[in-house]
C-alpha cells in the first residue's frame, strides 16, 4: 500500500474514484502478504499487485465494478485442481481480498492518512471486511486522534484500542468483534492495517561497501544514515540520494539516536578504535540486526577486547560478524546482497538453505511481532 499511495493521492485529489483491493488475508505459499494492495483507477490505470499476477486480472474486473456500483466485495481466490488454467493462485495457497471504492465522500479520511503516511506519522486504518457492519467502512487511528467510522461507537472504541495497541507494534491482521465491539465474539471482522515510519538502518563506515550497503538498504525500504567520523569520507556526494551522512564519532552519534526492535545497524568501519565503543553501545540497546565486518582475525580480537570492556555473553550472542552469509562475495555490491540476504533472513526467520535444498512451504509463518 505504502509503496502506490502517491498514485492513489493523486486520484483522490482530483476527485477521481478508484477501486482498491487489499490481501486481508492469505494461508499456505502466497506471494503476497496481508496489506498487499492494487488499484485500479481512471481510464483503467492499474497499480500495485496482489498476487504477483496470477489473479490480477479477476482483480481488475472487480476493481471496476465496485466503483460503478459501489459496493465493496470480500472476494477469495484459491488454486483450482479442476481447471489449472481457472482464476487462481499456482502456487497452492489462498488470499482473500477486500475490494472497494474509494472517494473523498465515502472515504473521507483517506487524504490525511496517505499525509501522515508520507510525513512519517504511524497511523493505523481499521476496515471492516464482513459481518453486521457496513462492509468497506473505515476508521482511522491516530496516538491522539480519530477520523471515520466503523458503524457503531462500541465497535469504533474496541477497535481504537486495538488499532492503537497495532500502532505501537507496526503490525497488520485481521481481529473479530461483535456488533457493538464485543470482545469475545467474532460477528464483525475488521482488518487493521498500520503504516509505522520506515524502519531505520545504521551504518557506520563511509567507505565503498557502505555505499553498496546504503543502497541496497533503502532499495529494502529503509531509512538509511552513513556515520563516519572522517568528514573527508563522509561527504553526500559519495552515496545515494536519500542517505542521511553525518560526521561524527559512530559511538557518540548512536548514542543520541534512537534505535528500535526493527533498527537494522551495520558497523563497517574495520577500526578497533571506532569498533569496540560503537559495539559496545549498540549491543546494549534494542535493534533486529547488529553486524560487523571483518576477518575472522579480527573478529576474535574484537570480541576479546569487548568481553574486556564488560560485555556479557548474552550480549555478544547478538553480534552477527562476520557480517553477512556466506555467498562468496567479493565486491562491495556482493557483500551488501550478502548483508541484506542476512538481515531479510533474520527478519522472517530464514535459513539461507537454497530452496531446491528444502521441503515444504516456500513462504513459512511470518514470526509473531
């Protein structure tokens, strides 16, 4: 969704409806996850993708005609044994999709979320999907305000709690109520979907594999700083555009930086005297992925001198170094895909076997947030 909401804001600028599907749900190998969204606007302009093409076209079709009707539909697709050639997913998993009109009079807070989606700001839309309420309603949550209704004041008061609860995590997924918000009861079904700022990615070191890393980082949809301490290095011209640089000592920086559970931080500088006071702060403050290059060499000196400085055990289990998989690379383009295959694997709780070396689903149970 994040990625078609400048097409989508364009649309509704102009006044000019437009048909949204969103994945609200899928089980076994799909190739999209819940939150995937395709649009389709005026003079049939389709952007974003569901299913990585193998129900874009039904999709299209029923795009259409919830604007000319206006009704919003609750569609599932599946892979059909029968006719290998019907509507369906090949890959043998299920996606369920929510299909409505959107314009600024049935809709009437989609303009301030895509503002703060793009300023940054977290906030979570709640749609209603199915059961006794009016299916395709929105509710939009902010920290400290809300726009938009899902039918009933009971069911908008459960739904900002959670909603809110969602918010703070980044999560997306389905949650059951009853008409009136009872807890315990799965009458109404509400899909919250929340649009968290773009994690952040740390890296320290503004050297060529740097540069690569910055790249493929923000290619990964990250916000990417370079910190280097030589403001001969650490200069704009030598990294993407979009890549925060700042000078600075990378310990004394990430110690004025806030860093979350999805911070990603990438210590490339290979000098123990930047090394070992940056990894001591970062090993001791919340972060999905701290990785340090280097040999083996230096990798068993740099952590003698950590376990020196005070860190425990547990702390240093958390340092990937060297860092990245082992894919044999060698220039700083490879060693930053081996980088972000590490991080990405981490993320969802990969392996980094090939495939064609494994069994069973190609896309396993995201993890619990």
């Amino acid at each position: 969704m994040r990625d078609i909401l400048p097409a989508l804001t364009g649309w509704y600028a102009a006044g000019r409806p437009f048909g949204l599907a969103t994945v609200v749900g899928a089980s076994r190998s799909t190739p999209r996850d819940p939150g995937a969204a395709m649009a389709v606007g005026p003079d049939d302009e389709v952007v974003g993708s569901v299913s990585g093409g193998c129900v874009e076209g039904a999709v299209f079709e029923l795009a259409r005609e919830v604007v000319e009707d206006g009704d919003a539909r609750l569609e599932t697709f599946g892979y059909s044994d029968d006719d290998a050639f019907a509507v369906g997913l090949t890959c043998g998993g299920e996606i369920t999709l929510l299909v409505r009109p959107v314009t600024p009079e049935r809709d009437p807070a989609f303009g301030a979320v895509a503002e703060s989606v793009a300023a940054g700001e977290p906030v979570t839309v709640a749609t209603v999907t199915d059961g006794p309420a009016p299916r395709g309603a929105t509710l939009a949550v902010w920290r400290d305000r809300l726009a938009g209704t899902l039918g009933t004041t009971g069911l908008d008061a459960a739904v900002t709690a959670d909603a809110r609860g969602e918010l703070a995590l980044g999560a997306t997924g389905l949650r059951h109520y009853g008409p009136r918000g009872q807890r315990r009861e799965d009458a109404v079904s509400v899909f919250l979907q929340s649009f968290a700022p773009p994690p952040r990615m740390l890296v320290f070191g503004a050297i060529d594999y740097a540069a690569a890393v910055a790249r493929i980082g923000a290619f990964l949809g990250y916000r990417v700083t370079v910190c280097d301490a030589r403001p001969v290095f650490a200069t704009p011209r030598r990294f993407p555009e979009g890549v925060e640089v700042v000078v600075d000592w990378p310990h004394r920086y990430l110690q004025g930086t806030q860093t979350d559970e999805r911070t990603v931080i990438c210590v490339l500088t290979h000098d123990q005297k930047f090394d070992v006071p940056l990894l001591l702060e970062a090993l001791r403050r919340p972060a999905a992925y701290i990785g340090a290059m280097g040999s083996r060499r230096t990798h068993t000196d740099r952590r003698a001198r950590l376990v020196a400085a005070g860190l425990t055990g547990d702390e240093l289990s958390r340092l990937r170094s060297p860092v990245g998989l082992d894919l044999g690379a060698r220039t700083p383009e490879e060693v930053a895909v081996s980088v972000a295959a590490e991080i990405v694997a981490l993320r969802w709780g990969g392996t980094g076997t090939p495939l064609s070396a494994t069994e069973g689903a190609v896309h396993p149970p995201v993890p619990a947030p």
